[in-house]
C-alpha cells in the first residue's frame, strides 16, 4: 500500500498483530517508507492521544481487552436466531466489543437477560469481534453426580461409585441422554425427591465403560474423597468479584512482565522480569521481579471462598482434567495473569550480584499486565535461535535478560548444592475422546530452570521477610532422612560398586556426589529411585525446621496462591506484616495455623494419591491391548509376595508374583530389599535389568501383571513360570547341599555387613 492508511485501518492490523505492533512492523505491513514515515508516526500520536492505543516502549497496544474468561449479558435473540452478549468487564474508553455466544448441543437454553460466565476468543469476523463458550449460567450451580447409570422401564437410575455410598438418583425417560445399561455417567440433580423418595438427575455427559481412560480420573477423584463441585455460596460470591482497581497499590502495567508456562496451562499465576542492575556497586548483578496473582484481595478470611479453599487444600491435576481450589471465575479469570488484562499481584523485587547471591528484596502490591503469555518450549527455542513472531520483540528487553539472571542464580544453586535427584517425569498425552496416545517422559529445559530458580528465590524472600516482621506463616518443611534409611541407601550403594560418604551432619552435597558417580551408569536409576526412597515427605508447619533438599533454612510457599491454601496464608501474612489492608491474616488463621498446616499437608498427600491412581490406570489402559508381549526394565521394589518392575518404555510400574518365581522357594530379606532362592541361592535385588512378558493389565484398578523372562540376561535357574512355592508356603524337610549353601551365604552376607558398620562406626 502506498497511501497512508487510515487510523481504522491501523487500528484493525494491531488488533490482528499483537506481536507485530512496532512502529517499523506497521509501517512494513502498509509499505510506508522515507519521508511518509513522519505522518504514520503523526497518525501514532493522534491514536495515542485520542485513548485508542498506548504506547510501552517502541510497541503500540490496545489499552484494554476482555479477559480470556468473562462474565457476560444475554442480549435478545436477533431474526435470524443469533444470540449476542454485552461484556459486563468492558473498560475501554474505545468501542464496545461486539459478542457472539457459540452454543454447544448440550448447552441449557439462554434468554435475554441471562448472565453467564463464558471462555472468550479473538475473532475478526464483519460482525462481530469475540466469540463466547459457556461455561455456565451465573447462579445456576446444580449438583454433580458421577455414577453408573442402570436403565429401568421408568428411565433409569444413578447408583453412585463414591466409596461405601449407596446413594441413588431417578433419571426421568427424557433425562437419559441416550445412556446405556452399566454406563457411567455425569449428571446434575433436576428436581426434589420423586415418589421413591429418591432425588432427580438429568445426565449431561455418557463417559462410557467405567474401565475405559475417559472415566479413569473421575473414579479417582471420587474414591479419594476430593470434593468437585462448588457449594452454591461460594459459586454466587465468586460471580460477584470484578477486577481490583489500582487504590492502594503500584501501579505495574508498564513494566514488561511474562508469563511462562506449559503449553496446556490450566492457569497463570506468576510473572516474572529481568534486567541489569544500574547500581555501579553491584557490576554484573541482576534485578528480578516476580509477580504473583493477589488471590487474598478476592478469597478474604472467613468468607465462603475462603472456607472452601481451605477444606480442598490445593487444586488436583489429571491427565485429562483439574479440580481447582478456587471457581472458574477466580482461578481462570480475575487470578490469572493473562496477556494484555490489568491483574492484581503481590511483587517481590529481588537484587541479586553477579553470582547469584542475593543482595536485597522488596515487596509490594500492585496492580500489573502481562506482556506476553508464553510456553517454556516457545521461550527456549527463542533462546537457542529460532524465535517466533511473538518472541522475536521479547528478545533484547526481556528475554535474553531472564537467561542472564538465572544463570547467576545457577552458579549460586551449585554452591548451595540442593539435591540433584534424575527421575524423569512421565506425561501421559490423549485422544479427544479420552484414549492415551502416547506416555512420554517430558523433556527438561533451561526455560523449566530459569522459573524454577525464580520461584525459589521468591519464596525464600517471603520466608525471610515474614521471619524479620514477626509474623506467624506456614513453613514448608523437608527434614532430613532418619540415620536407618541412610544406612539402607547406603549399603544400596555399596552393592552397586558406589561409596556414600558418611559423616556427623548429612548434607546433600554427599548424596549429590552419590547420584553424579551413579550417572551414566546401568546402576542410575536404581541410585537415584533409592535415594528418593530415602527421604522423609515435606509438609507444612507453623514452626521453621528448614528445607534438607533445597538446602535452605528459610523456605515458604509463596508462588501458587491459585491452587495451594499455604500460599494464600503467606500472602495474607504479608499483606499484614505491611500494613496493605484489612485482608491479611486474621486473628482466627493464626489461632488455627497448626490445624490448616496439619489438614492441607492430608489433602496434597490426598490428591498424590489421586493423581498416582490415575497415571497407574491410563498406563493400564494403555497396555491393555499389549497382553504377551515383551519388555525390559528395571527391579524397584522387593516385596515378600513379589518383585516391582518399572518399564523402560513408559515407566509403569508391574509386579511379577512371587509364586511365579522359577521352581524355588525364595528368602525374603526386609533389611536387604533382597530374594533370594533358597535351592540355587540366584539373589534378585533392587536396580537389576530384567526382561518380562506382561500378563494382565487392568484398567479399573491400575495392575499390570508381570512374568520374569530374563534377570540381568539369563535365564533363572530351574526355569520360569511355574513355581511351587507361593507366599507363606514353605519347603519340606531341612533339604539338601543347595538349600544349606544358600543359607550359609546368606548368613555370610549378614555377617559381613555387621563387620563392615562395625569398622566404620570404630
């Protein structure tokens, strides 16, 4: 284009072009080149003044656009049966949006009138500029039931898969959904008790077999007692929330903070920013900022919010789906730090020198917008030389200066010398319609790092801060091992060629230099599993005894304050150790601190559980059409009935019975984490390769049934499969010179292990 375009026009590319929004990309985009440079600079100006754009450095931006989740107005149905919506969250001083509501088959019908809640997307249609997705009607927030439908001559019934429930729910003949006798099923209660005295349900989704990986988190989710489903109160109160104002904060919104996330981020809840330090004392060092969703301006102490957070603990993540601590509302929308929408935060500054040690910090609240919503992979490969069109404008200012910073920190994290454990994390992928596609071991970046080591610092500093101040907090604390695992870990290593130092203090910097001689090696993973095995659980507590794994004394969980309940007790702590409101922690949270430490620390080992469940009845599913075929692994666990596998492909955990363990009776020795035949004196002990034929596996409870084909490549001797020894049976007679060798090196082997503690402990 050779003319100059006219302001719509501009403003129209920018909408189209968020990441493309210099005044160089605009004048690329309308072929404006030497002397008509000036007049697209005046038409900046004019555009600028006039409140249709601001600008942040040498990028122009809409001032305001909807948040991914909004709450929205029903407008009456046009001719031709469209349905529009008045955004309720609309701020700009520029045109009203323009909202078209995209309804699904099982959407409930809407009237004029009607205020729902609905996920937004961009569009640039001629009539219209989002388009809406309900999520639901603000307060309608009927009940939910998960069970399995059972039909009858009168419709059918719900029978509730809720451990030791024997409730029930009628299901009228035109409530069904086309469901089928032993479906299970997801419905939500339509109406008061019918004439058996049993409540209505209408069913609203058909998630099939009970078996199949569709229903798999769903059983888990109720079998483990996590509750799913918002009391109405608390639905109604956090419908009522709109976004915090910029009274009595910072205001943040023209520093360029980011988030980074996983692709499939469920929610946003901290931001971060970097940049050299200008203080001529400090060469070399660093300015970070992170910024935390402000969760405790909405969730107040003792509102029905509150309430409910607290009884859920933390939010639950499933393959497939995420029970969060706090509604959509909050936990998608006003908490979550989305591009280009003014959000509430809690700010840490933190200064920090050239080598990662901290100098300084500072807290504030204020009010901030993200510059850019980005995944870690997307931030990596910008880093290592492909940006995109989105991070190409991040890499100077933001981008570059992150890497710089966390490469600071991670000298600083080599001297501190956390444990370095290597246990790769499986991520199962699914089919649209709930199937596993594919277990993968999901990859480690820089990107994961640089977050990592931000969010530490950030939560040492709240620790540290609130310790300063006197003010009561929850402590997450790590101790470190008992002396009897550490000698079990011990004599693992020994086992394996390896040496564990031992001395009057453990420290990590020994287990370190364990798993870094161990690396590499076949023994690896077994050094790494029995290392892990070795340490005590972390949990929260008013009292401070330290963190042993991340080798600090002062640690607080300060970053998460969207799905854990601790960390929105940190940031009330904060806000009354400054004085920034009537919405710290009140009189009650801190006469309650040891009770709220004790019941959030059940319900994240509660929802471990869960989460463990659910992967082991996805990789069941997933193996399930594989019956008889073969794989190779490692020894995890020993077992007096069985020996534990993990699989190399995709890291599923079997067990292979002890009845089916060659033609031999086998020792089980607790202390050892050891087998041994008591005929052949064959020994099978933890990290030893094995290859194995999978027999079962059963998706409703997650086992996967192993047979033993190989151990450490040959076969066991006497051969496989058919034993006659199960758990509890016991061979005739005293037996003959093998069984009486095989004691004898068995006692030989405890002997020696007592001489060995002895001349180390002389």
């Amino acid at each position: 284009m050779s003319k100059l375009p006219s302001k719509a026009d501009i403003l129209d590319w920018i909408a189209a072009n968020p990441t493309l929004t210099a005044k160089r990309d605009i004048a690329k985009a309308f072929g404006i080149k030497g002397a008509a440079r000036i007049d697209l600079k005046r038409l900046l100006k004019e555009l600028e003044a006039e409140g249709h754009l601001e600008k942040r450095k040498k990028t122009y931006r809409d001032p305001d656009r909807l948040p991914p989740v909004s709450v929205l107005q029903v407008k009456a149905p046009t001719p031709d049966g469209d349905l529009y919506a008045r955004p309720l969250e609309w701020h700009g001083e520029g045109v009203e949006p323009i909202v078209l509501i995209v309804p699904r088959a099982s959407d409930p019908a809407l009237g004029e009138g009607d205020r729902i809640l609905a996920r937004m997307q961009v569009v640039h249609e001629e009539d219209h500029n989002y388009e809406a997705r309900l999520i639901r009607r603000i307060g309608s927030n009927p009940r939910k039931v998960v069970g399995i439908f059972a039909k009858t001559s009168e419709g059918g019934r719900i029978k509730a898969i809720d451990k030791g429930s024997d409730k029930e729910w009628m299901v009228a003949p035109d409530a069904t959904g086309g469901a089928k006798d032993g479906e299970l099923v997801e419905a939500e209660q339509a109406g008061p008790a019918g004439r058996l005295g049993l409540p209505r349900a209408r069913i609203t989704e058909r998630l099939g077999d009970p078996s199949a990986p569709r229903a798999v988190s769903l059983i888990a989710i109720h079998q483990h007692g996590i509750p799913d489903s918002f009391p109405d109160d608390v639905i109604t109160e956090a419908d009522a929330m709109k976004p915090a104002g910029l009274k009595g904060r910072t205001d943040m919104r023209d520093m360029p903070l980011i988030t980074i996330d996983p692709i499939d981020a469920r929610d946003r809840d901290d931001a971060c920013l970097a940049y050299p330090d200008d203080d001529p004392k400090n060469e070399g060092g660093h300015v970070i900022w992170v910024a935390i969703a402000d969760v405790a301006h909405y969730v107040t102490p003792g509102s029905a919010l509150d309430r409910e957070a607290r009884n859920r603990g933390n939010s639950s993540y499933f393959p497939d789906r995420v029970v969060p601590m706090l509604p959509d509302r909050l936990s998608g929308d006003l908490c979550s730090l989305h591009e280009g929408v003014p959000r509430a935060c809690v700010a840490v500054r933190m200064v920090i020198d050239a080598h990662g040690n901290k100098l300084s910090h500072s807290f504030q609240r204020g009010l901030m917008r993200s510059v850019a919503s980005l995944d870690y992979r997307t931030v990596q490969d910008a880093m290592d030389g492909t940006p995109n069109d989105k991070t190409a404008p991040l890499m100077d200012d933001v981008i570059r200066a992150l890497y710089a910073a966390y490469k600071a920190l991670a000298e600083a994290r080599n001297r501190r010398q956390p444990l370095d454990l290597d246990l790769p994390e499986r991520k199962i992928v699914l089919t649209e319609d709930g199937k596993v596609l594919s277990v993968n071991f999901a990859e480690r970046l820089d990107a994961h790092r640089l977050i990592e080591e931000f969010m530490v610092l950030a939560n040492v500093c709240a620790a540290e801060t609130l310790i300063a101040k006197r003010t009561p907090l929850l402590f997450r604390v790590h101790e470190e091992p008992p002396p009897e695992k550490m000698d079990s870990l011990r004599e693992t290593a020994e086992a394996a060629g390896l040496t564990l130092a031992k001395g009057q203090v453990l420290k990590t910097s020994q287990l370190n230099r364990l798993l870094h001689d161990a690396a590499g090696s076949d023994e690896a993973e077994l050094i790494n599993l029995a290392t892990l095995r070795s340490m005590t659980q972390a949990y929260y507590n008013p009292e401070n005894f330290g963190h042993f794994g991340l080798a600090l004394q002062n640690y607080a969980h300060f970053t998460s304050p969207i799905r854990r309940y601790s960390d929105l007790i940190v940031h009330r702590a904060l806000i009354k150790a400054h004085g920034w409101g009537d919405d710290g922690l009140s009189h009650e949270d801190i006469e309650r601190l040891k009770a709220t430490a004790e019941h959030i620390s059940d319900t994240e080992r509660r929802s471990m559980m869960a989460e463990r469940d659910t992967t082991d009845r996805y990789l069941a599913a997933f193996l399930s059409d594989r019956i008889g075929a073969e794989f190779t692994g490692r020894i995890s666990g020993i077992a007096r009935f069985g020996v534990f596998v993990k699989l190399d492909e995709t890291g599923a955990d079997g067990l292979i019975p002890i009845r089916s363990l060659g033609n031999e009776y086998f020792h089980f020795d607790a202390d050892a984490g050891t087998l041994m035949g008591a005929d052949t004196g064959t020994m099978i002990g933890l990290g030893q390769r094995v290859t194995v034929r999978l027999i079962d596996a059963a998706p409703v409870t997650g086992g996967i049934g192993l047979e033993l084909l190989t151990l450490e490549d040959a076969k066991l001797p006497g051969g496989t499969g058919k034993g006659r020894m199960g758990r509890g049976s016991r061979p005739k007679g005293k037996g003959g010179p093998k069984r009486k060798l095989a004691k004898a090196k068995k006692k030989d082997a405890k002997t020696k292990r007592k001489v060995t503690r002895r001349r180390r402990n002389g």
